[in-house]
C-alpha cells in the first residue's frame, strides 16, 4: 500500500495566516494538513476552520487533542464542525498530551482514558440516545448532539510511543502518529509494534497506517536549516530522549539539555544537539538532504510522512521547497490518485 505526505503547523500565527499557507499546500499537491494542538498554543479549532474554507481537497484534522483538558463531548462536537465545514475531510488525532504537569494534571488511568474517549467521541457522534458506560469517561444517555452529524464515522488517529497504548487502543484507529523523530530505528519498531497488536486484535496490519512527524527546517544553505532545527527540535527532545532508548543520549547531555529548556534557552540547548543526533530528530538540511530522510522513513515502514513547524527559515520559504523540491522526490512513495 502506498503512502502520503502531508504538512503539520503550530497554533502560533495570526489567525488570517492559516487559510493561505494551507492553500499553498494544498497547491503543491500534499494530501492533508494537520494542526497541532499544544499546552499554551493556540487551540487546534479555530485554525482548523480557516483551514477547511480555505481549501478543497486535503485531508484536514488535529494531531493531537488530549482528553485531559478537553473533554470528549467538546472534541466530538468541534470536529462534527470542521468535518462539516471541509466536507466530510475531516480526522480526529487523540493523545495523552505533554506538559500536563504545568497544570498540576496526573491523569488517572491514562490508556484507558484514552481508549474509552474514542469510544466515547464514537458513540456521541453516532448521535446515540443509549448510555456509554466507561470507567473513565461515561454518558447516561437519553440524549444526544442537538444536530444533523455530517460523518458519524470519521477516521481516527493515536498519537503515542508506547506498545501497551497501541495494544490498547488499537481497535479503534486508522493510523498511529509516532511524533518528534526522524529516526528510522523508532519507525521499524513501531511498525512491528502495530503489527503484533493488529494480530492481537484480529485486525488486518496494514489496516493501520504509520505516521511519522517532526520539526521541519529545510533550506538551500543547509548549515542555516540545521542550526534552527537544533533550536525547535531542542523543545521536543527531553520528552522524546525518554521515549526513544535507541538515541542513546547520555545521561549527563541530557540533563544540560534540560536545563537550558526548562529555562527557556533554546539556543544553548541546540548547541549540545549533534549532526548526528539531529538527523533522528528533525528534517533538517538541504531539500535533497530532507528528501533522503523522508525516504529512509518510508523504507522502514511508514505510511504517511509529516513536515512540521517551521517548515525552514521563513515559513512561505520552507513550505516552496517542501513543494518543489522534496515532494517530487518522494512520488515513488506516494499514492497519487
């Protein structure tokens, strides 16, 4: 089965900004645009709207919104809306979420959480009267969304790294996102991860997709891209360096990149970041040295590739050479019908 490439943003620009660069994409002939939905940016909804009138074709959703801080009858209802508004293009990524502790959240049984709000945000946009009974998240029935449902059925995404929460939530997603790396060693073992819980769960493998997303900076003068995508990708790395024992970053880097992050230094952070470490961590280089990455990702099992925020030294910049220079090299990955 072939695959896709699509382009993810940060809810971090003026509101106007996101119809026309989803247009630009959408132009290049990407198949989707998706939407970030991170602590103390801007919510994935209103963005996702000006995206949806702003385009026609592309596949359009957030990856990922947490059950934590919006409760599934608030996912449910808003994307119904963009579903509606893009005419039925719409997807739903769901995922625990980082920086909870920034509001004191410890969520209880977490994977569970996560496996009923599918079910719950299923049963609501099903427009169900029947009670959901969960041990986490429940609806006492009798009732349902007040409104016509374009899409009942609307594919669905997991953001995760872990095996046990892929096990567990495995029957209710289309694709999984494996977010912040670059690293085909993480990929492989993700894809076997799908491939055994799909088997556990009845379910044919290649049902499920794999996503694979990260900070993008690509540009003609290849030091200038690395040298930014070492700062963005320095953000990410405390989380996923726990997440991915493959990178092997020592204990003592780690700790000094924890540091400058958590006061904000991103430019001494980016400065403990290694060539060698940034190639698994973000796309980063040249258009031709972006491609190859891209590549390696597919050949170890991806389905679907995600260039992230900022895309490279100015955004319009960075997402003309994703569209001129990078995609073209990927078609033979590509399903372009």
């Amino acid at each position: 089965m072939r695959g896709s490439v699509s382009v993810a943003f940060q809810t971090d620009k003026p509101l106007s900004a996101y119809g026309p660069f989803a247009q630009i994409v959408e132009n290049f002939g990407f198949a989707g645009v998706s939407v970030y939905n991170d602590m103390l940016y801007q919510p994935a909804w209103l963005p996702l709207l000006e995206i949806a009138r702003h385009t026609k074709r592309v596949r359009i959703g957030p990856a990922a919104v947490n059950p934590f801080t919006c409760h599934p009858i608030n996912i449910a209802g808003n994307i119904a809306l963009i579903d509606e508004a893009s005419h039925g293009r719409a997807y739903l990524g769901l995922a625990r979420g980082g920086w909870l502790d920034f509001l004191g959240l410890r969520p209880q049984r977490p994977i569970m959480a996560l496996r009923e709000a599918f079910g719950c945000i299923r049963h609501l946009l099903s427009q169900s009267t029947d009670p959901y009974k969960g041990k986490v998240f429940s609806l006492a029935g009798g009732e349902a969304l007040r409104w016509k449902i374009r899409r009942p059925e609307l594919p669905f995404l997991l953001g995760t790294w872990g095996p046990h929460t892929l096990a567990t939530c495995v029957e209710e997603v289309a694709e999984v996102k494996l977010g912040g790396t670059t690293n085909p060693t993480a990929v492989a073992q993700m894809r076997a991860a799908i491939t055994e819980g799909a088997g556990q769960a009845r379910r044919p493998a290649d049902e499920i997709g794999l996503v694979v997303g990260a900070v993008t900076v690509v540009d003609t003068d290849g030091k200038a891209a690395r040298d930014l995508a070492r700062r963005e990708a320095a953000l990410y790395l405390p989380i996923i360096a726990s997440l991915d024992p493959s990178l092997a970053i020592e204990p003592e880097l780690l700790v000094r990149i924890k540091t400058a992050t958590d006061v904000y230094d991103f430019e001494r952070a980016g400065g403990y970041i290694s060539d060698d470490l940034l190639q698994r961590l973000a796309f980063a280089g040249t258009p031709d040295q972006v491609a190859d990455q891209a590549s390696a990702l597919f050949e170890a099992g991806a389905r679907r590739v995600e260039f992230g925020t900022p895309h490279g030294l100015t955004t319009a910049e960075g997402l003309r050479l994703l569209g001129e220079r990078v995609l073209p090299v990927l078609r033979e990955y590509v399903d372009e019908s």
